[in-house]
C-alpha cells in the first residue's frame, strides 16, 4: 500500500529559514543594561528619544541602538537625531538593521537627518549598508579644549561623523540650520 501525498510530505524535512531577528521598541533602562554588559564604554547617554531592541527567534535582546538630540549644539535643530549608542553581540548584519530601523523610526517622528560618531578603528560597514554618507573625519584630539567638545564616548580618539538625510534636507533655508534663540522666558526673541 502506498502512502497519501499528505502522509508523505508531512514527514518531509522542513525546508524553512530560521526566524529573521525582530526589532521592537525597547524601554531606556533596558537599552543601558544591554549596553553595560555589551559596549566599551559605560557612561550613561544624555537626551534619551527612543531605543530600539534586535531580538532573535526566541526572543533574546542581540543587539541596542539608543536615539537622541545631537550632543553639538550646532547641530541640535530640532530636525536632527543622533544615534547615541548601538551595541550588539555579534550576529550579522545587526548593526545595519539596526541603523536601517533607528532612521525610519527618526524618519516618521519628523526628523531629516540623522547622525552618529565612530572612532575610525572601528568597522564602518554597517553604516554603510543602511546608506549612512562620511560627512567629515577628525583627528585624534590634541588639546584639553579639543577634547572636551568632543562627542560622549569618542574619547580622545581619531572620529568620523556620519550622516543619512532626507532627499529635501539640502533645500532647506541655510538659517534653518540653526536652532531659534531664545530668550529667558522661553520666548523666540523675533
């Protein structure tokens, strides 16, 4: 007696890829704890916007990226985002899923650029696989005045400054560049 085809390839190997790893919003003191077991540095980031967490099929957190205002005035527009901190443990291509995310994200809250800093020791490749442009390479700070301007967590270190915008970004006015004084009360003096 033969077997029905339904019998048959039920017994079938399955042929299925493995569960694609998921980003979800993650919480900021889930983002620093996943961050002080996983990064260099351990200093906590300033000007929290969101975080975004890459889980695996079970559901494990394997890598962080942590969103906020830019640490440099002149770039603190109100249109700007930085990525503060990404931190994974290794799986492939974690880090450019994790960028892709973080500017979508950024993208439909209103933002029209995002940046970011690398010291330039470390890989870069996936910033540019989520399409991240080099907007300027600085190097290693000399003295105590130019360290101090320096992002949080470059340290003293050669660095890059990255960035990915909007297609209407560069037909922006050059004065909406600058963030709107203000004066004592919180008023725009104009």
């Amino acid at each position: 007696m033969t077997e029905h085809p339904e019998t048959a390839a039920h017994h079938r190997p399955s042929r299925r890829r493995p569960a694609r790893p998921r980003v979800r919003p993650i919480s900021y003191r889930q983002a620093c704890a996943y961050i002080s077991a996983h990064h260099q540095q351990v200093e906590r980031t300033q000007g929290h916007t969101f975080s975004l967490g890459l889980t695996n099929h079970a559901g494990n957190l394997i890598g962080v990226a942590m969103v906020g205002r830019p640490d440099i005035r002149h770039h603190d527009d109100g249109l700007t985002a930085e990525v503060t901190r990404l931190a994974t443990d290794g799986p492939r291509n974690a880090c450019s899923v994790l960028l892709a995310a973080a500017w979508r994200v950024a993208r439909r809250m209103g933002y029209q650029r995002m940046i970011t800093y690398t010291r330039t020791d470390r890989p870069a490749a996936g910033l540019r696989a989520a399409g991240w442009k080099v907007v300027t390479e600085t190097p290693a700070a000399g003295g105590r005045n130019q360290l101090s301007r320096a992002p949080r967590g470059t340290g003293d270190a050669a660095r890059t400054h990255w960035q990915i915008t909007t297609e209407d970004w560069r037909t922006r006015p050059e004065a909406a560049d600058r963030a709107p004084r203000r004066t004592k009360d919180g008023q725009d003096p104009r």
